[in-house]
C-alpha cells in the first residue's frame, strides 16, 4: 500500500474533528484565553515582525496567537476543512492570518515564498510518511540564516505502550526502527473528543528526523529534551503550568523534544 493511501485515510480522519476544535478554540478567543504551549512560547522567544510559516497548523489556533505576538504568519494544513475553521477563527480573533490547505510534501506545486521562520509542533512528524522530502520542502521555503523549529514528541518515548505509562511501566510497544504506519481506529482527544476513524502514525526515530534535515543542508543548532509536555503529548498528572507527566516515571525520562535548524546564509 503506497503512502498516498495513508495520507488520505489521515485527512479524513482529521477532517472529522474540525467542526469540534473550531468551537473549542472560538471559546477559548472569545474568553481571551488563547495560550501556546509554554516551552514552545519560551523557545521561540520574541517573533515580532518576523516573517513564519506554520506547518501542520489544524485549526489555526496557535497560527493565531502567534500573529497576535506580532508574527506575519501563514498557516498551513492537508485538511480542508481545519483551514476553513482557521479562517473563521482568525476572523473572530480580529487578526490577520493567511491560511493554505495543502499537503506538507506537496506544498511547493503552491507556494514558493520564503521565511525567516518555519515552526511545527506538538504531534506532528508521525503523520509525514517521508522526512527527507519534508526536509527539502522546509529548506526550499526558508531564507538564508532562516531557522526551523520542532517541538514534538521523542522517539524513545514512542515505543512504549501508552495505557501501562500510565501505571508507570515501560513495555514496549511500537518497534523503534520499524518505518511501516502504526494503524488506530480512534483520532482525536486533546481539544475534542475522539472519534472513531482510521489513521497511521509513523514512528521516526531520531535517525530519520536528523537525515531530513542534514541531507538538506540544515544544519542543527538547537536541541534540547524536556520530562514534561502539553496534555495530549503524554503524561496524566498536570502540574502547575500546565505541563503534564507521569508521577512514578517524572524527572526519569523525555517527553517530548525540541530543536532548531539553520539553513546556511
């Protein structure tokens, strides 16, 4: 089964959530509670006036509080229907966002602008089924001295089974080499419940995620591992910043990880 399959399985199952995120998210701007993960918002420092490209950006909600940091940002996700409620929240959040709906991989046949900064985070690599070609797209659409930044969930972590992490066991789970999609018949859960709908996932190891950046000429200058994640990441215990992690296992282990890549000046 060629990659095309699994990615349209994974639009699909995306776009069953839309609807439920985009009302999730107009609440939070309504209240004005929009926040953005604390050791991306820390990592990323001051974007004021900087030129961003969000990739894998659902329904826009972080694309939005970035653009109300000051970022001239563009937002960029396969789901159709993620970008329109993108737009309508970017619309009632009275800011000024452009949004795209395209494959990651195919994105160049659209769009050929370049960026200071390129960002993806939080559960996002697993559905990109070839990282090289991601690399090339990234360094393609990044000025010169440009940086891409990823915070995502650490590979290590991935191979565990998720339901004994909660009781504080590691069996592994999920063969950390194997490239082949994990299949799940549920999506969803962190801003919505989850539906039943199939999707893949794919495991990179650090070797992947490392060679789709090098091989196109990006070089690292920035990584660092974090014990503690958004809630969704991993982790069922939250601690006063809302981060999440698991009691018997904290300080222990990574989470999740975060790096920066530079494409030469």
């Amino acid at each position: 089964m060629d990659n095309n399959h699994y990615i349209d399985a994974n639009k699909k199952a995306w776009a069953t959530l839309a609807q439920a995120h985009y009302k999730h998210y107009q609440k939070l701007i309504a209240n004005n509670a929009l926040t953005l993960n604390p050791i991306v918002a820390s990592e990323l420092g001051d974007i004021k006036g900087k030129k961003v490209l969000h990739l894998q950006c659902n329904t826009g909600a972080d694309t939005i509080y970035l653009a109300q940091k000051g970022a001239q940002i563009t937002g960029v996700d396969i789901v159709e229907e993620n970008i329109e409620c993108a737009k309508k929240l970017a619309k009632s959040a009275n800011v000024d966002v452009r949004f795209i709906a395209s494959d990651i991989l195919k994105l160049l046949k659209v769009h050929q602008e370049q960026y200071d900064l390129i960002i993806t985070t939080d559960g996002v690599l697993g559905w990109i089924p070839d990282l090289t070609k991601w690399g090339e797209v990234v360094s393609t659409l990044l000025k010169p001295g440009g940086l891409v930044y990823i915070h995502d969930g650490h590979p290590f972590m991935l191979v565990f089974d998720e339901a004994a992490l909660d009781q504080g066991k590691l069996n592994i789970k999920y063969p950390y080499f194997d490239l082949t999609p994990d299949e799940d018949e549920q999506i969803g859960g962190y801003a919505s419940s989850s539906q039943k709908a199939t999707n893949y996932y794919w495991g990179h190891s650090f070797e992947t995620i490392f060679e789709g950046l090098l091989r196109n000429k990006l070089n690292l200058v920035y990584f660092k591992e974090h014990p503690r994640c958004v809630p969704g990441m991993g982790g069922s215990t939250k601690d006063n910043n809302g981060l999440s992690y698991y009691p018997e296992l904290d300080g222990k282990l990574p989470l999740v990880f975060s790096l920066k890549a530079q494409k030469p000046k």
